[in-house]
C-alpha cells in the first residue's frame, strides 16, 4: 500500500508543476493539511483511539473530475486488498 500512496503523491505533484501560482497555492494548502492530520492520527494518542483519515464530504466528490475519481476507486480498491504475508 506503501508503494501505491508513494506513488500517487509523486504523481499529484508532477501533474501540478505546471499550475497557475493560485492553483499551487491551494494544493499546497490541501497538502499540508493532509500531512498534519495524518501526523495527528499517527501520534501515539491518535493510534491509540485506531482513527487512520477522515471521510470525504460528498459535495467534494461532486466537484470531483472523472480522472480524479478513478484515481479514488483505484486508491480504495488497493488499500482494501488483503494483507500478503
């Protein structure tokens, strides 16, 4: 699953290296908040109530292009795949 976040979030960053400064700047935004809340859950307090994200507002996944939305039911399809030992 590792490889799988590696990999997208090096792929959201090559896909938006060519944004308008204002478009940058709200993906940073978004990124940064997604980094300190993952920070949060993964503190020993947040592993402790087992709480790994956070649930998408459906009015979001509206705004949402077909692409990304592939992209979401590709991530979701991995992260439910069984463990291989």
């Amino acid at each position: 699953l590792r490889y799988v976040g590696d990999n997208y979030v090096k792929d959201e960053f090559r896909r938006h290296k060519n944004a308008s400064p204002e478009q940058a700047l709200v993906f940073l935004k978004e990124w940064t908040e997604y980094c300190v809340c993952l920070a949060k859950q993964l503190s020993n307090k947040g592993i402790a109530k087992g709480v790994v994200g956070k649930d998408l507002n459906p009015a979001m996944l509206d705004n949402f292009h077909d692409e990304q939305l592939r992209q979401l039911l590709d991530l979701k399809i991995e992260a439910e795949k069984p463990k291989v030992s």
